[in-house]
C-alpha cells in the first residue's frame, strides 16, 4: 500500500440535483458518470475520466448548497482532526470508516475552508493524468497569513512564495511535494473556499460547451506558466476551474 501524505487525492460534487449534474458534467467534461457497488452494497456513482475513477457525485443529507470538496490523505484521520480543532478549524462529523474506501472526516479550517482528512483501506488512490483528471487544489482565502499558520500546524505543510500579477500565489508543500496553491480571494465577499481545477485538452471549448449547457464564467481564460486556465459556475451553482496544462 502507498500513502503520499498531504496530497489531495479525491473530490466530490455534493447536490441534490444529481440528475441535472449527471446531465451537465459528462456534455461539458470529459467524464462519465458510472454507478458502482461498494462494499455492503452501498451505490456509489463514480466519476470517470476513461477507465479511470476521479472522483464522485453523492446527495448530502442537510439542506446544503451544491459544492466541489477534496479529499486529503493523511496518516491518522482521528489525530489529523485533533490537530484541525487544535489550529482553530472545525469538525463536522465524527471520523467513519467506509468498508473497502478507508476511514474519513468532514472538517473546515479557522477561515471555513472545507475538505475531507482521508486514510484509504488500501492505499491511497492512484494518481491519474490527461483530460478529466484533478489537476491542481487551489484555497481562495480572506486571511493569507492566517490559512498559512493553519496548515502548517494541522497538516505540517511548508510554504514557497510566488509573485503574480495579481499579488502572492503560495505553494503548500510536503517536503519537495507540491501539494496545493493559495491566493488571496480576489472579492471580500468571497468566503475561504478550496477550488479545484480539472484538466481538458482545450480551455475554451470547455468554456463553450459550459455556457451552452447552462454554465456561466467567473473568471475569463488566462495564461501563465501552468498553462491556460478559467472558473465557471455550473448551473446547480458549483464552483469549478478547467486548465489545460502548459509545456
């Protein structure tokens, strides 16, 4: 088994409305939704880039609006959550085993940024690369300074500073691994949030196709060094950014 700590190795999409989700992701994305039986018979409807499982789509319990989360591999799930209340964040869930997927824990940092603590059964899940892969992770916060004290402590992530046009773009690090980005949201009325970016073979066709099928743009294609990137809304309001890789 190989565990890569720190490392961003999942994401879900969270609504109600699965059946407008599974309409608009696969016309828009390179994906396909697929329903799979887990472990004591529990549907799970899986996202697929190809053959491979990205990530997923699940109905929350609570009233809560539609949103992406990631999933971070950590050692110890139970003492990775003590470490996040210790640090100021929040717990949202006890920490629950998912027979054959591993143990995990609903939590937000000091700023409410929410992501999942994840410690799979049997490994981590492997990488995946190409179109309709997670890309990159990327927290838009409010406090920069604050969000890095936060991770430092609660995950023990280093940090190396970048200059943007835009001001500071940080990179957490697990030693020489990259993990994710962090930026100062550029709104005040954004609240702290972690975004992620899938990979496609053309940034503006995505785009396109998006706003055809219902989407609407927050951030217009730019380029840079990782390559040529957006942000768009899909139409149950979540938040998701497409990059086609540079180089």
């Amino acid at each position: 088994m190989s565990y890569e700590h720190g490392r961003f190795v999942w994401f879900e999409l969270l609504t109600k409305d699965i059946d407008r989700a599974t309409s608009f992701y696969p016309e828009t994305f390179p994906w396909r939704f697929e329903h799979t039986e887990m472990e004591g018979g529990r549907d799970y409807l899986m996202i697929k880039a190809g053959e491979a499982g990205v990530g997923g789509v699940l109905s929350p319990q609570d009233d809560v609006p539609t949103a992406w989360v990631s999933y971070v591999s950590v050692p110890d799930v139970d003492a990775a959550a003590k470490r996040i209340v210790a640090a100021g964040g929040t717990a949202h869930l006890d920490a629950f085993d998912l027979p054959g997927v591993g143990r995990m824990q609903s939590v937000s940092d000091a700023q409410g940024g929410v992501f999942w603590l994840f410690k799979g059964e049997k490994g981590d899940p492997p990488r995946v690369d190409g179109p309709g892969s997670l890309h990159w992770n990327e927290l838009w916060t409010q406090d920069p300074d604050a969000s890095l004290a936060f991770y430092k402590s609660a995950l023990g992530y280093s940090h190396e500073e970048m200059t943007m046009p835009n001001g500071k773009y940080y990179i957490f690090k697990d030693g020489d691994q990259m993990r994710a980005g962090m930026l100062q949201a550029p709104s005040s009325d954004i609240p702290t949030m972690w975004l992620q970016y899938i990979t496609v073979d053309d940034c503006d066709e995505t785009l396109a196709r998006a706003k055809k099928n219902g989407a609407t743009i927050v951030a217009e294609p730019m380029d840079a060094e990782p390559g040529r990137f957006a942000i768009l809304r899909d139409p149950l309001g979540g938040t998701i950014g497409v990059i086609k890789p540079g180089g």
